[in-house]
C-alpha cells in the first residue's frame, strides 16, 4: 500500500476517535444522561438488533443480526461473559424467568432458539417460517409473544414450549406492547397500529397512522398513553391508550428504533441511527426534548432497565470503533 493511503487511514481513525472522545464528555459532563463506560462486545461485526435482560443474574443479551450471534453480557462486571454462535439473523431476544430460558427469534429461517439460562445450551427449536422478529414475554398469561412472517403474532406456551396459537396481521409486525388484555402492534407497512385481543388472538382495532416507518413503540402506564415513534419523516406521536385519540406529538431524532419510558423521572429515551438518543420531558399533555445526546452512527437499538436504573445502547463496530454496549445512567 502506498504510503500516503496509509496515511489518510491513519488520520480518519484519529479523527474519529477524537470525536466519539467529544461526544463522550458532553454525554458525561453534564445533561440527563452520563455515560459510564463502554463494554466492549468482541469481535463482532455487523448490525445489531434488539436486547433483553436477566435481572436476576445481571446479564444482557444482544441480538447481534449481522455477526449471526447473541452476545451475553454481564452487566455487574460490566464485561462480556461469552457468545452464542451459530445462529441465523437473529433480530430478538426474551429471557423468560419462571423457566430459566433464552428466546431468539431468528429472520433468516424463521426459526425461534431456546437455550437455557445458565450455561445457555440449547433445549429446543420453534419453527415459524419465516421472518422471526420482536420477542414478547407474557408473564402473566404464562406465554411468549413473537412477531413473525408477512404478518402474524405466534403465542407459544411455556410449559409445552410450542405455538398454541396465531393472531393473523394485515403486515408484518414491528414492535409490540402487551397491556393487559390488549396487543398493540405496529405495522409500518400498513401505517398502522393494530390492536389485538390477547385471548382470542383477533384484532379488535385498528388506528391509522399519518406519518411512515413506525417501529418503535413504549406504554406509559402511568397515564394510560401508547408511543409511537417514526421514521419517515422522524416524530413521536402519543396516543390515548383506551380509544387511540392523538394527545401530542414531538419530533425526535432519525432512524429511530427503540424508545423507553423512565416513570420514575416522566422521561422518554429514543434511540436513533443517526447517532443520538433524545431525551423527551413529559407533562400532563406535551413531550418536549430536553436533550440530544450523541453516540455513534447506526446505533438505533436500545434497553432502558428500571430496576438497573440504566439505558443500554448498542453500538455497532465502525471505523476505529469496536462493537460495544454503551451504559447510560440517567440523571439526576
């Protein structure tokens, strides 16, 4: 390789890491959010998808898509504990307490990979066909919830670990919330949120949506909301939760696709590929940004754990950059 090529590698490397230093400090100095470290997640490559924890035993897992992988992550040393290899596009994970189990839901094949919670064997094999995507657990209907295929939500039950049931949708299914009774669903295809009927399996409502590419989806159970976030073009718009009536809506940061809501401080994080999580305010009928805190390019996905008191947000490797979990604590 020429020289002065060796050079301009050199010199973009230098400017970037310089940059996610910048970026770094104005999360950490001051503002709602302070980053406290970055765990790093090994050589993996690639995109990654959605997260889910193990409370009990301090552990994050990590739908690495793109590297084909779930990554394990121990959130109380803040290291990784190990990879789980072999797998095929997975998109989501659900740790299930009551039976110590793992669910990924992989796009390539369809399929959905049970592993135990300790050494993380594999225990079984769930078959969808096609497009297997957002992992729900139902704790109190004793069930997990998986999106899946041109449009579908497959129910499978705990103690037989197979799908006992299907609610047919007119698109496939993004990001879902389960509240009590009721499933909404987005369905960016359809520019809509379906609401589903947890025990029948059969869609009772459906809302239309204004705006495109609604992905990303959280409940504020406190005063009975459901959050939409957008991409096309990029907004969040709130919803009475009982009749599906507009009560606010904010913009938001690009290529969003995950958003939380801290009950404990009336907050909203949203997580978006262009490199920031927004942070929003709420009050009784407005959702105002407070702040946008940087982190890196194609970094969408994310998890806000009340009981940890954090926001995890996966960052995919880049230039100068490995892949890495990075940990919020929110403040104050």
């Amino acid at each position: 390789m020429p020289r002065p090529f060796r050079m301009t590698i050199a010199a973009l490397a230098s400017v970037v890491m310089l940059a996610e230093t910048a970026a770094s400090a104005q999360s950490t100095d001051s503002g709602p959010l302070q980053l406290e470290t970055k765990i790093l997640l090994g050589d993996v490559r690639g995109r990654i998808d959605h997260m889910a924890v193990d409370l009990k035993r301090q552990r994050l897992f990590v739908a690495e898509l793109g590297n084909d992988s779930v990554g394990v992550v121990d959130l109380g040393n803040r290291s990784l504990l190990r990879t789980i290899p072999g797998l095929n596009e997975p998109q989501g994970v659900g740790y299930e307490p009551s039976t110590d189990t793992l669910f990924v839901a992989n796009a390539r094949d369809g399929s959905v990979r049970l592993f135990d919670g300790d050494e993380y064997k594999a225990t079984g094999r769930i078959e969808l066909g096609s497009d297997a995507d957002n992992v729900r657990v139902d704790s109190e209907a004793k069930r997990v919830v998986i999106g899946y295929g041109s449009g579908a939500l497959a129910f499978i039950d705990l103690s037989a670990r197979s799908k006992i049931q299907d609610a047919a949708l007119k698109a496939h299914p993004e990001s879902f919330q389960i509240v009590q009774d009721r499933i909404f669903v987005n369905l960016p295809d359809a520019h809509a949120v379906a609401v589903v009927d947890g025990a029948s399996g059969k869609q009772i409502a459906n809302w239309p949506m204004a705006k495109g590419g609604n992905f990303a989806m959280a409940v504020d159970r406190d005063r009975g909301r459901l959050l939409v976030a957008f991409r096309s073009p990029p907004g969040l718009a709130v919803f009475d939760i009982n009749d599906g009536k507009p009560v606010a809506v904010s913009e938001t940061c690009g290529d969003v696709d995950d958003l939380f809501v801290d009950a404990k401080r009336s907050r909203v994080y949203v997580s978006c590929g262009a490199g920031y999580v927004d942070v929003l305010e709420t009050s009784a009928k407005s959702y105002r940004r407070i702040a946008r805190i940087p982190t890196a390019a194609g970094a969408r996905t994310s998890l806000f754990v009340p009981e940890m008191d954090r926001l995890l947000v996966a960052v995919r490797e880049g230039t100068a950059r490995p892949a890495a979990i990075w940990m919020f604590k929110p403040m104050p």
